[in-house]
C-alpha cells in the first residue's frame, strides 16, 4: 500500500471516528447508526463497511481513542514534573482534569437505552473501567518504583505496593466524584496538594 493511500484511509478512518463521537454525545449509542454516521461525513453507509463491519466496532476504536488520550495527557504531565511529590499531583491534577473535560462524552452514552440495553452496557461499562485502572496502575507502579529506586520512598514488598495503589487510586475515584458535586474549580488544587501529601506520608511510614 502506498503512503499516499494509506494516509487517505487514516483520514478516513479519523473523520468516521470524530463523527461518531459527536453523535454519540448528541443522542447517546442507542439512537446511533451506522447510515447517521455516514450521512455525518457525507459517504454512503457502504464505505464505513470498509474501515469498520459495525456500530460496536467504532464505539470501541472511539472509546479506546479518549482512553489513550487520557493515558497519554498523564504520561506527560508526570514526565514534565520533577520529584516524586510534583509527579504524584501531575498524576492526580491531569486524572481529575481529563476526566471533566471528558465526563460529557462518557455520560452522555447510555441515553436513550431500555433496560435490557443498559444492564448489556453496563457490562461494558465495568470491563472499559478495568481497563482504565491496569493502565493507570501500571503507571503509577512506574512512578512508585522509580521513587523507590532514587531513595524517595522505602522499599515494600510488590503485593503491599499494588494493593496501596488499589487504594489510592479507588479513593482519587471517590475524591473526584466529591469535587465534581462540590462543583467549585477553586478547591480542585489545595484538595489534590493534601491528597497527594497523605499519598506521600503513607508511602514513607
């Protein structure tokens, strides 16, 4: 295949997935189809079979595009910072804040869904969720290690590390939810600073 058409069906591929998510924010999965999403880019439904054989398949390579941009704003964030402590809040600040510039997309998917489409849904909805926590667990084991390794932290056995990192970050999970029914922008970073501190003084003692 020559660059030139490979480069062809990446945009293709880009444009039949941004579509898709606009739709699916708008009207929530159920209501999607495959003939909205290519009147959305002005194709026939026809070309879509090419590059995707059904709605699943684009909801997939639609949700696991925002999950690698979330992985990805992190990985960053955390390798900009320097220090343990300024790692962990990078880690903590950039999690809270993708996830408010994404909750829209994600809340809005189940709309429109009966019973039976949403106890199916939520099926999915655990299995995106592990998803999610192995990769942010396996990036915040990366950052524990290396504090480990420079003197920062003691040294705990593997199970002790996974199990605090269980912790943490089902608790960022529970902190998250309280800013956002607290909806005040101004407390989000004095309240990542002390959960990061308490992160820290459990890591150390």
């Amino acid at each position: 295949m020559s660059a030139s058409i490979s480069a062809k069906e990446d945009f293709m591929q880009q444009q039949i997935l941004a579509a898709a998510k606009r739709l699916f924010q708008v009207y929530g999965l159920a209501k999607v189809t495959m003939d909205d999403v290519a009147k959305a880019i002005g194709k026939g439904r026809s070309s879509l079979y090419y590059y995707y054989k059904s709605k699943d398949e684009i909801f997939d390579a639609v949700v696991h595009i925002e999950i690698r941009e979330m992985l990805a704003a992190m990985t960053h964030a955390t390798s900009q910072a320097s220090g343990l402590e300024q790692k962990l809040r990078a880690f903590f600040l950039t999690k809270i804040e993708i996830l408010r510039e994404k909750g829209a997309f994600f809340k809005s998917l189940d709309v429109g869904m009966d019973a039976n489409a949403l106890s199916e849904f939520q099926k999915t909805k655990i299995a995106l969720h592990y998803l999610i926590v192995r990769q942010e667990s396996a990036l915040m084991k990366q950052l524990l290690t290396d504090g480990v390794n420079k003197g920062e932290l003691r040294k705990m056995p593997d199970q002790e590390l996974d199990v605090f990192i269980m912790v943490l970050l089902s608790s960022l999970r529970g902190f998250k939810r309280e800013l956002e029914l607290e909806n005040d922008p101004a407390k989000v970073e004095p309240a990542v600073d002390m959960f990061t501190r308490m992160a820290l003084y459990g890591l150390k003692n």
